[in-house]
DNA sequence: CACACCTATTCAATTTGTTGAGTATAGGGG
DNA sequence: CCCCTATACTCAACAAATTGAATAGGTGTG
C-alpha cells in the first residue's frame, strides 16, 4: 500500500525519471523499502492521474527522453499526512533465514556458502553506503551536519542501511563459523 | 512465493496447527517472514493438495477443535531442495524509515515519538527473544549447545532476530537523540 | 446473563507484487 | 556491421498479499 509513499519520499529529495527511481529502488533504497521497475512505473503512472506528482518530459539529445517527476502541492501535503499517521510494523522476507530455520535436516555445506554469499552482498552495499555517507557529509563532521543540513532524513535512512548490513556481515560470520566447526566435529550427520 | 516455504520449515520444527502458526507469524518468526492468517491458511489448505503437509483433527473438549499440520515426506523433500536454492536477497518493508526519509520537511516531533514507540517494540520483542534463546540452550553454554543440538538452524535464526532488534534500540535511540537536539536549535524551522 | 475476548477457521473482494516479454535509441568493441 | 550493453520505458498475465467480515463454541468479568 505504501510503495506509493515511498515514492513521494524518494521524490522528496528532489526530481527524478522512472528510470533513475527503478535504480536507486534497486540499489539503494533497498534499505527501506524494494519494487520492481514496473511497480514504480505503474504506480507514478497513478500518482500522476491522483495530482500527487506532475511530469514534465526532458528532451535527450544522445539518449531516449526521460518523464522527469516531481512533487506537487498535493503531493507534498499527502506525504506530511503519512508522516505524522503511525506506521506499521516493518516486515521482513528473508530466503535465507528460512533455509537456515531448516538447516538442521540438510547438508550445511549449501547453508554455509549462502551466508558468504550474503556476507559477501552485504560488504558491497556497505561500501557503498560509505561512499554516499562521505558525499553526504561533504567534509563536515556529524555534529556539524546534523546542525546545518536539511538532510537529515535521509542520513538517518542512510544510517540504519549501513548498520543493518554491518549487522549482516557479522551474523554472516557467526553463521559460517558456527556450521562449519559442527562440520568437522560430526563429518555428515544428523541428529542429536 | 515462498511463504510455502516458510511454513515449511515452521513445520520441520514440529506440527502446529493454522492458528498456532498465524500467532508464529505475527510474533514470533516474523524475525524472517510476516504473513496474515489468512495468508496461512490458504497456503497450507495448497500445500496439503499437493501432499506437502498432512492434517489431522485434533478434537478438543474445552476449544473448538484444530487441525494439526505436519510435513509428509514429500514436504520434507521439497524443503530441502528448497534450501539448496540460491535464496533471493531479503526484502524490507519499512513505513518507519519512508517517514523518516522525508522528516526534513515536517515537523520532527512525530518522528521522535515514532522513534520511541519502535524502540520500545524493540525492547520487548528482544526480551521475547532472550526468553526463547533461555529455553533453547536449557541451562548449557552456547558452545555445548552448538555441539550438542540438532536445533542449530532455529537458533542461528534467533540471533539474527536478537541482533536485529538490538539494532533497532540503537539506531532508535540515535534517531530520538538527533531529532530531539536539532529541535533545540532550531524551534519550528524547515530549512538549510 | 450480557458482553467482551480468546480459540480456530473460512470466504470474498480488492490491491499489490512478480514475471516475462517487447519497443526504441544510442554508444562501444571486435 | 553486428552484437552487446545501457537508457528509458510499456504491456499483459498471473500470483500473492491485504482487508474486512462472518461463523461458532468457550471463558471470564461485572
């Protein structure tokens, strides 16, 4: 229900094409929220025929154009609306916590390479994240940001990505270690 | 697609009936998946079509009476070329964090007080968790446990609950902190 | 003894989300 | 010059999730 308002907040931040949101929905904002491209589309399509965001088309001279969206009065006021409207619980899906929930009647070895898979992702958002958390501060300290910006939502957003992924590799690691001492100790078993 | 799966390897811990499961979900596993009751009982009615559970009446004197799910063989099967599966990379869903995202242009009590109350939901699915986390090492150390248990998969899945909400007190706790001090310095004000 | 609340489940309608393909232009590498 | 990749979308079909209500016996409270 509320991809819609996910996006009003991405666009929050300033203008974007379809295109560009399906990315950062992607890649980034991941942390918060995910959509496929064709949600996003579908949906600004909606928001656009509900006055909440208004399109202007930006001519391309070496690419195809671009619909370019951005906020309108309605839209802006409709976002104030949800942010003071409690939110609901966040929900989490997770293959992999499923598999591991079942770990114990399988092979750990398919277990283990799964968690440095994700250990793996997780180094890379993470990265990622602290090159955007440097642009954000742009030199500056926290305090001092925290004091002069008016992007503090999106820094505490950018927070709890790079925690939630820090969390990642640690549990990843746990994980691994774990599964692969039981390993040695008791070669293929199953059982207590 | 794969709350199949999930109920799947709810089950593997045990037979439990549509109810029960329903209350797992909104509580409990809801560290790795969140569904709706009726989201339940739809997939199990799908699942036991396709012989991957098997349900038994269980009469009951003083409650109406339930129907007891457990994996057949052919569940445990599919379970475990379920986990041989590349899983797909966890998806979130977060109002929370889509409000905070756009807190910079609206007034930031109803953030703190969002904040407050996710911290708080935190603390007690934590404490949840630590009674869970007692009852499964029952008085042993982790390292016995670890060595000792054919339950290793739930409680990896636990921890990473654990380290979850854990994270959520004190990101949360950043957030109040951050908001809160910025009122200060500047009462009502929305800018640079 | 009425009323609210808990167990335990089912039905129907609607909204969301996913999958897969298809269109079109442009730039770069071999 | 062909193919691959990237930009920038659109369409259609299907699967899954959400919402709201209904049913029905039992328990505890005032």
């Amino acid at each position: 229900m509320s991809l819609r308002h996910a996006l009003l907040a991405a666009l929050s931040q300033g203008e974007a094409s379809g295109y560009e949101l399906a990315k950062r929905f992607d890649v980034g904002v991941a942390e918060f929220w995910s959509a496929t491209p064709q949600q996003l589309y579908r949906d600004l399509e909606r928001l656009e025929q509900d006055g909440m965001v208004s399109a202007r088309v930006v001519e391309q001279s070496r690419r195809p154009n671009k619909r370019v969206f951005s906020l309108t009065a309605a839209g802006r006021e409709e976002l104030r609306a949800f942010t003071r409207r409690p939110a609901k619980p966040p929900a989490m899906r997770d293959e992999f916590l499923v598999q591991l929930q079942a770990v114990d009647l399988t092979d750990p070895g398919a277990a283990v390479e799964a968690a440095a898979t994700r250990r793996e992702r997780a180094r890379q958002k993470l990265a990622g994240y602290d090159q955007l958390r440097e642009r954000m501060l742009a030199g500056r300290g926290e305090t001092e940001f925290y004091a002069e910006s008016s992007q503090v939502g999106p820094y505490l957003t950018l927070m709890a990505g790079r925690m939630y992924e820090q969390l990642n590799i640690r549990w990843a690691t746990t994980v691994i270690e774990t599964l692969t001492r039981r390993g040695e100790s008791a070669p293929a078993a199953d059982g207590e």
